[in-house]
C-alpha cells in the first residue's frame, strides 16, 4: 500500500482552503486556481493548463501523449461566501479538520494531487478542476463531457455519503423558472380590471408540485417565489423557481413534458416555462464495476470494508455517466456537514482513503476498465492487481 503522510496532506488541504473561493466571485475563484495552481506544481512539477470559460476558471493536467485512459475530477468552488474564515476558521483538533470547503471538496482536490505524485507513470491520466460546479457547472460542462469521453474510469473526488460510503448511484437534476405575466391594476378601486399573477403563480406552484411521485423517488419542490410590487397594487408578474430530482431518465423525461405543457388557469394570464434538464442520473450500472473493485482492493490493502450509497444530491460524476464513461463518486473526504456550520473532515481517514484512490488509478490505469462483476457488491472475481 502507498504510505500518505497526513502532515503533508494537511498542509496542502489548509492552503486550499484558507483561499475562499465561492462560485459567484470570479476574481476569487481565479485567486484560487493561482494558489491551487502552485500546490499542484510542487507536488507534480508541472503547471496545468489554465482554462476560463465565461469568465469562470478551470484547471487541467494532462499526462503522457496519448488521450486520458483515467480521469480525476473535481472542483475548487465553493458555497461559503467571502469572509467565512472568520466565523469558520481553518482548524485541526482531536482528528478533526474544519473550515469552509474542507468537506467539499478541497480535501478531495489535495488527494488527486497526491495520488498523481505517487504514480511511478501518469501516464494516461488527466485531473481536471472546475471552478463552477456549484453553480450546476453551466461553463465546465462541455469541458468535462470532452475530458471524460473514451476514459476507462472517471473517479470523483465529490466527498462520501455517511460514514465514508461510496457514492453509487445520484439523482438527476432538472432545474426550471416559471414566469407568468398578468396586468397590473388598483388593488382597491378596480381589481376586477387586473389579472393577478400572484393567483396564477399559485395555481402553477400546486400543478407543478403535483408532478412529484415520491415512490418512484421523483421530488418537484417550488423554491425562490416572487410576485408583485407594491401592496396595493394587482400584481402584474410573478415567477417560481423549480428542482427536480429523479433516479432514472424516463421519468426525468416525463417530468420534463408536464412542466413545459403547463398552462394558464386565468383568463388573460400567460405562462413562460425555461430551464429544463440539467444533469442526468447517475445508475448503479455506471458504478457497478469500480465499486466491486474497489471492494476487493479496500480488503487487499486492509481498509475496512466500504459501503455504498444513493444520494440525491448530483455532481460532475452524473455528466461523465451520461456518457456511458464508468465512474466511481464520493472517493473524497470522509467526514460530514457539506454547505453546513458542521462541515468537517476526519484527519484519520484522509491517508487510508487517498490509497484506495492510488490502488484505483494504477488498476485501472494497468488493466484497464474492470468487467461488470457478477455481484455489484464486489464479493465474486479477483481484483486487477
């Protein structure tokens, strides 16, 4: 087993994150690609290739001549706005690191690094780091469909599910605005003249949280809603903001047919529906094969044996299984409380964790992609050594 010295991993993951990087703040999203940059160099002895796309920034290592047989994928944006560091300072007490992003997902940034260091050969290998996946990655996409595609395995760097398990399966994501238009009148002396959209906005947030089948899993939730202006006044606009998160495509598809053929219930009043699909579902099939092999490799290296998890929360990882590329999520961090005050990594897990990654690169880097195992848990076939 590669031996990952906790000092060296620590130092690195606290310079990541005392460099705040939320995704809304171009300048310090490019401030974090320059420190992340620097990290990386020293450890690889190579710059990456710096890539901006529409103003947001992205890093990426390429290794050997040929196209990438493994990618590492991950992100340095974070949730937390400017100034977090002050309530939630960088800290590393009782096995306990804590500070904004450490969770997710710096820590997992700083284990790609290093697991690239160690390798006798990279080559083959690519890492690439957005800077917008919590926006939705709406630059990076193309970025990472075109760095995945033909790849042997794309390993995730997503922090795990509870108590460390892997992250087989994620929910698709559809995100949607719905917009109506009315007309504005006097909220006292002449309603009867106006078309109240904040009445239709209504009957719109009840029709479309309708499209929701909990026992299929499929959650439409109306989020941010807005509608008028003053308080007497009919409202003449009105909007919602829509998620939905589903396990399968169909009924991604489905609800994507309800939503876009809603119609107005008031006389007059108009409707506008825009978003739509945003990323498609990460099956258990696309994880089926690395998570049997990282089984067998987590017992080879005498780490306690991994588990797994459907989480709905989505990720990078749903972009590169929509391409059919095998993947493998929720390698990172071993800890808990992504986006929360208690968000927080355990330090005794980080070198354990970051050798699973190693024996996973150089595998598949090796042999290549593993067949599908006759038992998704991993328990039959040898591992590729």
């Amino acid at each position: 087993m590669t031996e990952f010295a906790v000092d060296a991993l620590l130092a690195d993951i606290e310079t990541l994150v005392r460099c705040e990087s939320p995704s809304s703040d171009l300048d310090a999203v490019a401030h974090s690609a320059d420190v992340l940059t620097g990290v990386g160099k020293a450890l690889l002895g190579v710059e990456p290739e710096r890539i901006v796309l529409d103003g947001r920034t992205h890093l990426r290592w390429r290794f050997g001549d040929g196209p990438p047989r493994v990618l590492l994928l991950g992100h340095h944006d974070t949730v937390w706005p400017m100034g977090s560091l002050e309530t939630h300072p960088f800290s590393e007490q009782d096995g306990v690191l804590r500070g904004p992003g450490c969770f997710d997902m710096k820590t997992g940034v700083v284990m790609a690094l290093h697991v690239a260091a160690s390798l006798p050969d990279r080559s083959g290998l690519s890492i690439l780091v957005t800077g917008d996946e919590e926006l939705g990655s709406p630059s990076s996409r193309g970025l990472i469909e075109e760095e995945a595609r033909g790849c042997a395995a794309a390993f995730v760097l997503e922090a795990s599910a509870d108590g460390g398990a892997i992250k087989t399966r994620r929910k698709g994501v559809s995100h949607y605005r719905i917009e109506v238009t009315g007309r504005a009148s006097h909220a006292g002396l002449e309603p009867e003249k106006g078309i109240n959209a904040g009445i239709e906005i209504a009957h719109q947030v009840l029709a479309v949280a309708a499209l929701a089948d909990p026992e299929r899993g499929t959650s439409v939730v109306p989020t941010v809603l807005s509608a008028g202006t003053t308080v007497n006044t009919v409202p003449a606009a009105a909007a919602v903001e829509v998620d939905v998160r589903v396990w399968d495509e169909e009924e991604q598809l489905r609800v994507d047919r309800e939503v876009r053929a809603l119609r107005p219930v008031l006389t007059g009043a108009q409707v506008r529906v825009s978003g739509g699909i945003n990323r498609p579902p990460l099956d258990a099939v696309s994880s089926a094969a690395l998570y049997g092999l990282a089984k067998e490799l987590a017992a080879e290296l005498g780490l306690p044996e991994l588990t797994e998890a459907a989480v709905g929360g989505a990720s990078d990882g749903n972009y590169t299984a929509g391409l059919g590329v095998p993947t493998l999520d929720g390698l990172g961090a071993v800890g808990g409380g992504a986006h929360a005050d208690h968000e927080h990594v355990l330090v005794e897990e980080l070198p354990r964790r970051t050798a699973l990654l190693a024996a996973l690169v150089e595998n598949v880097l090796t042999k290549g992609s593993p067949s599908v195992p006759t038992n998704p848990a991993g328990d039959s076939g040898r591992a590729r050594r």
